[in-house]
C-alpha cells in the first residue's frame, strides 16, 4: 500500500466521544491541507475501526464546510472513493 510519510498512526481521543474523535481527526487532516483521505486510510491512520472513521468523517463534514466529502482519489491507497480533506480557502470563508 502506498503511503505518504504523513501518514502514521495516531491515537483517538481518549474519551472515546464523536466530539473527541472529530477533533482529533480535524487536527490529523488539518496538518495536511489538500489530502483527501478514504475512510478506510483514516481508520489506519487513527487505529480505529472503519464504522467509527465513517461516523467521525459524516459528523466532520457537517460541522464544517472546510472539511468537504467528495468522490475522488484518496491520496493514500490511491482508490476511486468518498474522501474528506481540509480546504483552507474554504475555511477562511466560512
């Protein structure tokens, strides 16, 4: 699997909460504005299981236009999906 050098396992928030979860998961994709990233990527990178990525990435997207969910290549595995990422110009608009 093919992997940026950015791409490392990190811990969750402690609590275990969507709350926790989603701003960990901001300031993970925030260090790289651009990435997109698959779910699946994002369950690695933050060891946790692929339901609780989907749930973190869906609340993410909803609170905040910055982080944008959209079919594209993920900039990891490289596969066709539904990846989120962080938008800068987007975040300073909003």
């Amino acid at each position: 699997m093919l992997r940026y050098r950015w791409l490392r396992p990190i811990r969750g928030g402690s609590d275990g909460s969507v709350d926790s979860g989603t701003a960990t998961l901001r300031q993970f994709l925030q260090s790289s504005p651009g990435e997109a990233l698959c779910d699946a990527c994002l369950a690695f990178a933050l060891e946790i299981s692929l339901e609780q990525a989907q749930a973190l990435t869906d609340a993410l997207s909803k609170q905040s236009l910055a982080f944008p969910r959209a079919a594209q290549a993920c900039a990891s595995c490289r596969r066709q999906m539904f990846t989120i990422g962080y938008a800068r110009r987007t975040a300073a608009k909003s």
